[in-house]
C-alpha cells in the first residue's frame, strides 16, 4: 500500500485554474499530460514517464494531468482525443507533442531536460497561446474546412444552375414566341394604354401583365444566365418596389423575340418629333412616353475607398459652376468694401485718431457700471466634470463617413436572350406554364445537426423510427466536430456488428425544425453537440452528410432474427416475473394457508383475500391482477408463440396452484410434503 501511495505522489491531477497556476511555479520541467473528459488520459504510457522521473529526472521533472474542460487556459484541447504532452519551465510552454508514442515521447523529454538544465535560450509561449505547430495544424485545418463548405457551395450551385436549366430549357420549347419585359418604377398603372401603342405596330399581343412586388432574390433567379443583367445598385434600388410586368406573345413573321422587344423598348424611350400644329407651325420635339429617372441616396464609405463625387448632368455641372461663379463675386465685393472701409479711417485727423485710442483704453479699463452691484452667476459651483467622463466624451465613435451616390434606372428593361426571358416566365408567370412544367420541389426545412454518444444509440433510436421524417440522416462518426470527423457507418445495425469501438464515437443525427417535439425529445439524452442555429445547421450538415450521403436503414436478416429474440426473452421475462413467488414452495403454502383463512372465497376477490396477510406483517409478491385474469398471461406471451408449448408454462403453474387454495389441504403437514406436492 505505501509503494501505491508513493507511485501516486509522482503525478498531480490538476482541474482547476488555480492548481495550474501553482503548478506552474514548480521548479524544473513540467510535463502536463492534457486530456478531455470523455476520454481521460493516456494509461499507456504512464508507467514509462514515472520510471523516467525515478531514473533520470528526479526533483527536475514534474509530471501533472490536466482536465481541459475546467481549465480556462486549455480550452482549445476539449472535445480531442489525441494524447497531448504540454512541456513548460518558468511559468511558460516551451513545447508540444502529440501521440502515443512511447520512444518518440521519451527522446522529446530528455532533449528539453537537457535544455532546461543547460538553461539555454529557447521560444517560449503562454500556456493560452498556439505553438507554431498548434498555429500550423489550425491552418491546414482552416483551409480544408474552407475547402469543403466550397466545393459543397459549388455542387449546391452546380445543382441549381442545372435545375434552371432544365426548367428553362422546357419553357423555351413550350412557348417559343413569348417575352417579357420588366418596367421600372416611374411607370403607373394607368399608362398602360399608352405602352400599347408602340406594340401594336411591332406585332406584340400582351397575353398577361402583373403590378408585383420584386425583390433581389427574384433577379438572383432571373441573372443566372443573363448577359445584360441590372446593376447592383439598381437591383438594390429595386428591391421591395412594385413593378409592371408584362407577358408578350410576338408574332414569328416580326423577328426574334430578343430583337422585337429591344425595338419597342427603343420607341418607349425615344424622343419623338411632333407635326407641326397650331401652336407650333413647325416639327418640334416632345419628350419620350417613359424616361429614366435618377435617385440619389447616401452610402457608408469604405476603409481605403476612393471616390469621385459624381455629377449626374449638364444641368447639374452649370449649376455648380454658376454656384462658384457666385461665390467669387462675393468675395469681391466683401474685399471691395474692406478696401474701402481703410480709405476711410486713413482720411481721418491722425490727433484723433491718437485721443480716441487714448479714450478707448481708458474705457477697457474702467468698469461700464461703477455704482452698480452685480450678482453674476459664472457657473463655478455647478458640478465638475471628472477627467475620466471628458475621456469618454472624446473617445465616442465618430460618425461613419458618407457620400452622395447616384443611380440612373431604366424605365424598361429587356434581356438580350431568350434563357433570361423563360426565366423571367419561370418567376414571374408560373401560371402560364402549369400545363407542361411541374411545381418545384418542397424546399429542405431548416434542419440542425445533434450528435449523442454511440451507446445511446438503442434509446435515440426509439424516437428516430417514431419521427422518421424530421430524422432524414442519421450515421456514426469517430467524434461530432463538424469537418473533422470521419464516418464509421451509415447503419445502426453494421455499427453493432463492430468488433472494436470508441468511446469518442458519436451518433450524428440531422434533426429538421419544422416542430421542435422531435427535438424536445432528443435533448433527454444530453446530446453533446447541437448547431447554434439553422445557418450553422445547414453548414454542419453539408461537412457530416454530404449530397451523396444515403442512411442505411435496411434490417438485415440475422439482426431482424435477433431482435426477434430479444423480444421474446423480453416478453418471457415479462411474464414470468409476477408468477415466480408462485413456484417457490414455501410461499406457496403461505398463499394456501392464507386462503384457507378465507373460507369458500370466490376466485373474482382473490386478490381482497390477500389483504389481511399484508396487514398482518407477511410478504407477498403475487400479484392478484395476473391471478385473476389468466387470459392477460397469453396475450402478453403471444409474439414467442412459435417456441411451441414454452410460452404456456406459466399458464400451467397457475392451474396447478389453484388446488392448493382450497381449504382441503392442511398447513401442518405442509412442509414434509413440499416437494411432492408440487410435483
């Protein structure tokens, strides 16, 4: 006992901040073994870093265990698995090594005892801070999970492109001599009339047209394969705005689509030329049916932005210009007058000119009301304000810098090719493709990502085969880090089948959030990692179960024969555990002496008769309810009917116990005959 005692002693266990702290102040070279609560640390090689401190370190080697999950400083080691060895000296890490690996680790230790022994000069770190390696593996780690999330975007858009293409593709076929045209915000509902008149020349029959609310997701939709698409900035101004939309049916005879609608665009924006009338007897100009219009709006300006204010017209040049035309004059007269002004007080006496400054000092220097007491209030006595508060005052944020922007937005706007055209049919006119388009597929719910540990796995089942479609996916992964854990399996039954598992295994559920019961009911198994939100969710789910991720949720033949079994031993047990005080001798006799206490008691108030007996200090475990219905028994019984006549031998001990009720049969004699009578 004293040598476990003293073996002991060579290792401090350190939980807290506190104890690492005073640890940290040994002399020497301090070895922290750091570990994770779920996985404990490194009995391996244990007993090799002991007989190192015995046979060569001695006081100069410190060994400690250090719980990262309650230790501030260790906080980025939680939740890993890999044996990690943290070597410090003077309150300060010097080095870091990872693994298991006995030689490897020892040739480590002796290299920085020499090190700390020789004193020599060294990089050294904070116990919070990253090592160069630590820094390195974050990077890598960094870039790969970057390089997922980017080909998972990349596949998730690749899908969609290729599903609008689809789409398109069947509205192009379906419905070759139709267009449409996008109108801005300036034109109103009651100009239509006027929009006709420029189509009915061109051949344009407007089939349908709606006054809706856009917004940038829409254009998102619509820009896909666009080749003159909006700006951002007019999209930005569009964004929430009602806009007419109108659904074109061209004549084949009057060109492309493309072309037609262009031209009539170009007659809407055009300035026309008016016949001479009475008020102007020659040709003039009018202005075109729809202009542009121009919008200025304020914009926060950038860090390292540079811009130049922008001047959206000639109107707007010469007014600027008239403005520092203005401003010149201005100062011109104000120097004319000054100019003046000196002539003046030039002209003047220069002995005047001496007695009125004379006077003027003699004024400065007499109060203006010799005879008058006054009570001014100069606000000394208000409260000061401290140093620190005019601190504060002066280091508030400055207002973020703006500028003026200005954005030009068309009145109409027509795509240069018919894919963007049939995606303006698949946003805006779904109706008109009803008879040869199908809907779109439901969206995927939100869905957030619960990982459980593996061996409650039996238990979390239960509630995923009740909820199967707020559970689409499911598997079993090496830990529940969202891009760095790997897939054991997809199927509850192959991970049964393992020989070997872990303790760091995980169950990995992809849970949706359309109603949160199936998640309620999740949480009673303590999962040990949720997304925050369905953002994050959406991200976890793409690292854990990638587009071409299947559940296997096929029940193979001998796992089906074995849960067959467990049910029916389930079952057997079951029913056998309110009948097992039946089958011991002893307590046999006492039920039969306790009936014959009852007299010709009918069979319906067994249970009433055993009321006494309970009252009177004995034990009895029957239970009346299975006694008094015997049909209960059987039903119970009825999956393992296939193991012949096993399931009706409790039946049978019950039918045999009923002739030892009767009051026939004498208690004296009871225990000589014990075992005969139960034969």
């Amino acid at each position: 006992m004293a040598r476990r005692g003293g073996a002991q002693q060579l290792q401090t266990e350190i939980k807290t901040d506190e104890e690492l702290e005073k640890f940290l102040t040994r002399p020497g070279l301090l070895i922290l073994e750091v570990y994770s609560e779920w996985c404990g640390p490194c009995l391996g090689v244990l007993g090799t870093l002991r007989r190192i401190k015995l046979e060569i370190g001695g006081e100069n080697i410190q060994l400690a265990t250090c719980k990262a999950d309650t230790i501030t400083a260790l906080k980025r080691f939680c939740k890993k698995s890999e044996p990690t060895w943290l070597f410090a000296t003077g309150g300060k890490a010097v080095g870091i090594f990872y693994g298991s690996d006995a030689p490897k680790l020892v040739a480590v230790i002796i290299r920085e005892l020499e090190r700390t022994l020789q004193n020599a000069s060294r990089p050294t770190y904070q116990i919070d801070q990253l090592q160069p390696i630590e820094a390195e593996a974050l990077r890598i780690k960094t870039e790969a999970i970057q390089k997922a999330e980017r080909i998972e975007l990349e596949k998730e858009q690749k899908k969609r492109i290729d599903y609008l293409n689809r789409c398109t593709d069947v509205i192009m076929e379906n419905l070759p001599d139709v267009g449409v045209t996008v109108f801005g915000p300036q034109v109103s509902r009651d100009m239509f009339k006027k929009l006709s008149e420029p189509a009915e020349h061109l051949k344009m029959q407007c089939k349908d047209r709606k006054y809706l609310e856009v917004t940038a997701k829409d254009f998102e939709i619509i820009n896909y394969a666009c080749k003159n698409p909006l700006s951002v900035d007019v999209i930005d101004q569009l964004d929430g705005k009602e806009l007419l939309v109108c659904f074109w049916k061209i004549d084949e005879a009057s060109g492309p689509i493309t072309h037609v609608l262009a031209t009539y665009a170009h007659e809407l924006t055009k300035e026309r030329v008016a016949p001479p009338d009475e008020e102007i007897n020659v040709p003039h100009p009018i202005p075109p049916i729809i202009s542009p219009i121009k919008v200025k709006f304020e914009v926060e300006v950038e860090d390292g932005e540079v811009w130049v204010e922008e001047v959206s017209s000639e109107e707007e040049a010469r007014k600027a210009a008239e403005r520092k035309a203005a401003e010149k004059s201005k100062s011109a007269t104000r120097l004319h007058d000054e100019s003046r002004a000196k002539d003046q007080e030039g002209a003047e006496d220069d002995d005047e000119e001496e007695a009125s400054e004379e006077e003027e000092v003699v004024q400065t220097a007499q109060p203006a009301f010799p005879n008058m007491a006054l009570d001014i209030d100069l606000g000394l006595d208000d409260i000061v304000v401290s140093e620190e508060e005019m601190v504060e005052e002066e280091e508030e944020a400055p207002k973020p810098l703006t500028r003026i922007k200005r954005v030009k937005i068309p009145p109409i706007w027509v795509a240069n090719n018919r894919r963007t055209h049939a995606a303006l049919i698949y946003v805006f006119f779904r109706s008109q493709t009803s008879g040869f388009l199908p809907p779109d597929p439901p969206p995927e719910p939100p869905h957030v990502i619960m990982a459980f540990e593996a061996f409650k796995r039996d238990d979390v089942m239960e509630v995923v085969e009740a909820s199967k479609e707020d559970v689409p996916q499911y598997g079993f992964f090496t830990n529940d880090t969202p891009g760095e854990a790997k897939l054991i399996t997809n199927s509850v039954n192959k991970y049964d089948e393992l020989q070997e598992t872990a303790s760091s295994d995980r169950f990995v559920l992809k849970v949706n959030k359309v109603q949160s019961y199936t998640m309620l009911s999740l949480v009673q198994f303590e999962p040990t990692y949720c997304s925050n939100n369905v953002q994050s969710g959406r991200m976890d789910a793409l690292k854990f179960f990638p587009e071409d991720y299947k559940t296997d949720e096929e029940t193979p033949e001998n796992a089906q024969k074995r849960q067959k079994k467990k049910k029916k031993i389930q079952d057997a047990s079951q029913a056998e555990e309110p009948r097992k005080p039946s089958t011991d001798s002893g307590k046999s006799m006492e039920v039969a002496a306790g009936d014959e206490t009852m007299g010709d008691a009918p069979k319906g108030t067994e249970g009433e008769g055993q009321a006494p007996e309970a009252q009177a200090g004995e034990t009895q475990p029957t239970e009346p309810s299975t006694i008094a219905d015997p049909a209960a028994a059987p039903a119970e019984a009825a999956p393992a009917a296939g193991d012949g006549t096993d399931a009706q031998e409790p039946v049978k001990e019950d039918t045999t116990a009923e002739p030892m009720e009767s009051p026939t049969v004498e208690p004296a004699p009871a225990a000589p005959i014990d075992a005969a009578q139960v034969e």
